[in-house]
C-alpha cells in the first residue's frame, strides 16, 4: 500500500496512569439509579479482544488510561491535546517510571469527553503498574494519505500496521475488514464534535431489534466497524452512501444516548471509494496478537 508514511513526523507524547472517576449514581437509560465502576486507573481485567457488552459497568476502558496532567501553561492550548490528537492507534507505548520501568505496550484507542488515551499491557505489566506512572509514546500517523486511494480520509492510525489488517485494495477501492455494520441511527454521543482526530462516537444499543438485526450484541473491544451513512472528514456527519470505519475502544453504558465507543480510522463520502466486508477476526487483538502468550518480561515488583 502506497503511503506517505515517509513524510510523517514521529514525536514524543506523555501521559500518566489516571485515577478511576466515580459520579456516584448513573440514570440509566430506563430509568434505574446505579452505581458502577467507569472510566480510568488501570483494569485488569478487561482489555482488547474482550467483549464490549454485557459487563456491569459503563463507560470501562480496557488496560490503561492515561491522561497528561500537567499544568497549563496561561494563553497555551492545553496540554493534553496534544496527547490526544497526536498517538495513534498501533503506536508504541513505554513505562517511563516505576516498577514496570520499560515495559511496552500499543495504544488501543482515544475517549472523547474525558479525553484519556488508551494503553494495552499485558497481563504481567499490568501487575506492576501503579497509578501515576508515566507512559511514553512514539505518536506517530498524523498525517497519513493512501496515495493511491485520495478520496478516503484516513486518521488515528499508526501506517506501520496496515499491512496487518484486513485490508484488499483493487484499482479505487479500499477493502476493509470489519466484524459489524452499524446503521447510523443508532449512534449517540460524540455528534457534532468538529475532529475526529480525538475521541470516540458512541453506538448506542437501546433498540433490540436493532441490535439483534445487526448482530451487535457480540461486540468486543478492539473490533473494526463500519459505520453506515456516516463521513467523519471533518467532524461527525450523516451523509447517505458515505462510509467511515473505526474501532472500539471502550465498554457499552447504561446512559441514554452512550454505548461502546468507535475511534475513527477511515472515512469516505464517495460511493464505492471504502467499501467494508464482515470479518469475525477482525479485531486489534487478532491481527496484532495481542492475546497470544508472549515470553516472560523482565519487569519485578520492587515493592515492599
């Protein structure tokens, strides 16, 4: 795949392991008040190829949420922004501090709102890990054109893994694997933001006969998904024949208009430029081997 991978800038981003957020009771879509574990600190748990659905929780992300804290500087945009719009999903990500001091991760994903980036570890990693480590990544993909494909945007994505996913290319079309479609009627949150180069689009799951239409109730964390009648060129808009395909990056929500969470990685209003095709192994986990049993690391538990 042609790319002009060549050109693109790689630059040091920074955040820390954040504390979970609590707001006490959530109302739920239905109406129920309840009290669940939600965003941020580090799950151990849960994490890419997991599944997004049906977990007693909302809004939960998967491995590490990290966030830059530092204070902002008076009349500089904020700090974090940079984090956020900069890595990419399939960036590198490295413990700078703490027991798990050089440990490696990927980035899996952005949520919008709170604004975290997201981390996978493996499980050992995780272990040691503590909150307020800071994580080092190599952002690198902003920027990114498919030289032969100039009609479909491309965002959020680190170019060293494209030749990992399920990608077809044929003379004006770009093939991309997915495991779900999803009609646009039934995405939430995330409307109207003006980038999508940060954040997420929530696909809300309140219909039944939707979700069973669909098949959506078997989502996992780090799935390809195509969005139907959706363009996300330049923010989040329905547009009719327009296709944008993204990943899930966070857990399904109790709250009216939230669900599991879709970082965008290609768009394209011109009919038959991105076309998608249902692949169950379509997923970050899958084709990056997240899940596969990797040798032991060198990482130790120095604490008393």
């Amino acid at each position: 795949m042609k790319t002009n991978s060549d050109r693109l800038i790689m630059l040091s981003v920074v955040g820390e392991i954040t504390n979970p957020t609590m707001r006490g009771y959530r109302i739920s879509h239905d109406g129920r008040p309840l009290v669940l574990p939600g965003v941020g600190g580090i799950t151990y748990n849960l994490r890419v190829g997991d599944p997004a659905v049906g977990w007693a929780a909302d809004h939960v992300e998967p491995g590490v949420s990290i966030r830059n804290l530092l204070k902002d500087r008076e009349g500089l945009p904020p700090t974090n922004d940079g984090l956020n719009f900069l890595a990419c999903v399939g960036n590198e990500a490295t413990v700078l501090s703490g027991d798990a001091k050089g440990a490696k991760g990927v980035v899996t994903g952005k949520h919008g709102g709170i604004e975290h980036v997201l981390v996978d570890f493996s499980p050992e990693v995780l272990e040691v890990l503590q909150i307020g480590d800071k994580i080092g990544i190599k952002a690198f993909g902003t920027g990114l054109a498919l030289l032969d494909h100039p009609q479909v945007r491309v965002m959020n994505l680190d170019p060293r893994i494209l030749p990992r996913m399920p990608i077809v290319e044929k003379k004006g079309t770009l093939t991309v694997g997915v495991t779900h479609a999803v009609p646009a009627a039934i995405m939430g949150s995330g409307l109207g933001a003006d980038t999508c180069y940060r954040g997420d689009y929530d696909v809300q799951l309140f219909d039944e006969k939707t979700v069973t239409a669909y098949g959506l109730s078997d989502l996992r964390l780090g799935d390809l998904v195509a969005i139907l009648d959706t363009e996300h060129a330049y923010g989040r808009v329905y547009k009719t024949g327009a296709i944008s395909i993204g990943i899930v990056v966070h857990s399904d929500c109790v709250v009216s208009g939230h669900g599991p969470g879709v970082t965008t990685l290609f768009t394209s209003a011109s009919s038959g430029a991105l076309r998608y095709t249902v692949d169950p192994k379509a997923n970050l986990a899958d084709f990056l081997g997240l899940r596969k049993k990797r040798p032991a690391k060198a990482v130790r538990n120095t604490r008393a």
